[in-house]
C-alpha cells in the first residue's frame, strides 16, 4: 500500500497563513493566484460556517529558486478555508462537477459597515465564488509535499 506524500518528508516548509484583513488577504491571494483544482473540490459546510477548497497551488513562493534553475517550478496542493460563511453563492462555476477544472485568479474582500463582508473568489473564464461573512477568516496551509509542475513552466499574464 502506498501513502500520501507528506510536507515533512520533503525540504521546502509547509506554507501555514491566516487572513484576518485585507492586507492579510491580498499576500493570500497573491499566494492562491493560478492555483487549480476541480469543482467537486469544494464543499460549504453549512453547519460549521466553512467553505474550503483543496488546491493546487503554483509555489510562487519558490520562483526565485526555479528561475535560477535549481529545479522546475512546483505546486503543492494545499486547503483554502474560509470561516464564519452565512451564505454562498456561485456564477459560471459548477459545484461538484470533478470535469471542471477551475483556475483562481484572485480573492478580494468588500467590507460592510456591520464587521463582516463578501469575499469574492474570481475564477479564470468568468466564474466567481461569492461568500458572505460575518468576520473575515481565511487560512491557507499546504497538505502535501510540492512537486514537479506538470507544464514544468510558470503561469503566464500577458498583458
């Protein structure tokens, strides 16, 4: 029997953030940017007030590294939770479907006068996430080792 992968066989150290305001966010965002995963990857858990996603997320923490040819760019997957969710909702994204693979572009924060606000999940191809929250709470913590980006190059922004 095999077993997973796991960050402390590995020499990079584990990437374990929280996000408890916009400046927090826009590192975690940056972090997230081009992470993949397919839709059935995500799950609200109503009762607890959490939505999480399992990610493969582009190391770009690791760039300098690759850049000088040490090895070829990675991704580790990684979870996204966001805490204190009272309400989701979706466009132009399909939940639960393991066909879709969706690309996240960015997370930003809009506040409301009450201390909570809606965190947007922006997707490649027009597809967003929208959560309502109570309090903003987002933790990003990586669960596998890295490994070797299949394209074995960085994502690209032409501008």
């Amino acid at each position: 029997m095999s077993e997973d992968a796991r960050f402390e066989d590995a020499t990079a150290r584990p990437l374990r953030l929280v996000a408890m305001d916009d400046e927090d966010l826009q590192v975690v965002s940056a972090l997230c940017q081009d992470a993949v995963f397919p839709g059935n990857e995500m799950q609200w858990q109503r009762g607890k007030r959490r939505f999480g996603i399992l990610l493969n997320r582009f190391r770009w923490e690791d760039i300098p590294v690759a850049q000088r040819g040490a090895r070829t760019p990675e991704r580790v997957q990684s979870v996204l939770a966001i805490e204190n969710v009272d309400r989701v909702a979706s466009q132009g994204v399909p939940p639960g479907d393991s066909d879709t693979i969706l690309s996240v572009l960015a997370i930003t924060f809009e506040p409301d006068p009450a201390g909570g606000g809606l965190v947007l999940l922006t997707m490649a191809g027009d597809g967003a996430v929208r959560l309502k929250v109570s309090e903003l709470e987002i933790a990003l913590r990586d669960v596998t080792r890295p490994y070797a980006a299949v394209s074995g190059k960085v994502p690209d922004h032409p501008e």
